[in-house]
C-alpha cells in the first residue's frame, strides 16, 4: 500500500442526493481555506437538496455539494472523530430534501484546518487561476513532495487547490473496510482537477 495520501471525494451513484451550497453561513468560501469556523458556525446550518437531481434522494454517509465540504453521517463523522485528528473540527448541519422538509440533522461538515504546501511544482502539470494567483484552476498530473507530508496527519488540505481533501491511506483504508456510501478516495497518480 502507497504511504501517499489519498483524496476524499464522493460516489453518487444512481441514488443518493446532491446537495446545493451552504445556507445560512456567512463567509461560507473559509470553509474550503481551512479556516475554522467553530467559534461562529451558526445553528441553522443547512444543505438543501438539488433540483437538477430530484431523482436522487437517498441520504448517504458522505454527500456530494457545491462548495466540496465533507458532509457526512453522524456514523462517519464519530468514526473519524474517535480517530483525534489533529486540526480538524466538525460543524453540525441539517438538509433538507426538494419538497423543503428537514431530511436529517444528522450531519456534519468535517473541515481539516491544516493546509500543507506539498504540491511539487517542478513535477506537476497544471495552470494558474487568472483571478487568484495563489490557486490552481486545474491540475492534470499532481506530484506531491514526500518531505512535506507529516506520517501523523490524518488529513489536510494542499496548499494551492485547499477545496480538496487529503487523507492517510491508513484513514481511508478503515474508511472503505467499515462500508460507508457515497465514499470513494482517488490515488495521487490518477487525481486531476
């Protein structure tokens, strides 16, 4: 197994639900920064579920939306959560399915705060976000520097792309083993933007 870590995505499949961005949450593009929003997260936190998929509406432990947070069952979340990852805290939300009734608040946005610079520049292919030029728009090839990777760390976010998620392999693995939907985790060598 690669020492590498993986990265965090979603698995729709044909039936679990897609949710629209994050309601009632001020300055909501911090959470894809990994700055904390512990202190000021507020308790009417919601996803609504999307329009343009009506036909999907299972809920399932990790849930795809627009602003790529983690949102995952209160199952997911405790799993991880027993684990003690360093940096990371867990903002509770509800959703609400397309008729605007509360499906569940049962969930959770998990939000790594760690951001590392570990993309190999040198070794990587991508371009430049004309806007921000501290982010990448896309990434064909991500190499990562070994150097930079804490063996302790159980996820982080890479610095230039900090909307996407990574997680130790070792996390993952237990992750895939106890059967949680909607999960999948993409190795480095096969990740593009």
């Amino acid at each position: 197994m690669s020492t590498l870590p993986v990265v965090w995505e979603w698995d729709v499949g044909d039936r679990f639900c897609v949710l629209e961005g994050l309601q009632h949450v001020r300055d909501e593009y911090q959470l894809s920064k990994g700055i904390s929003r512990a202190q000021d997260f507020p308790k009417d936190a919601c996803f609504h579920m999307s329009a343009r998929h009506r036909k999907y509406v299972a809920l399932a432990d990790n849930l795809s939306n627009l602003g790529r947070s983690l949102v995952v069952s209160r199952k997911l979340k405790e799993f991880v959560e027993a684990r003690k990852p360093r940096d990371v805290e867990f903002l509770r939300v509800s959703l609400f399915d397309h008729k605007q009734k509360l499906a569940s608040d049962e969930y959770f946005i998990i939000n790594p705060l760690r951001v590392v610079d570990c993309i190999d520049k040198d070794k990587s292919r991508y371009k430049w976000n004309n806007i921000d030029p501290e982010k990448m728009s896309s990434c064909s090839k991500m190499v990562l520097k070994p150097e930079a990777l804490d063996p302790e760390l159980l996820m982080f976010r890479p610095r230039h792309v900090e909307y996407y998620v990574m997680v130790h392999p070792e996390l993952a693995k237990a992750l895939e083993g106890e059967g949680f939907t909607g999960l999948r985790f993409t190795p480095i060598d096969e990740f593009q933007t």
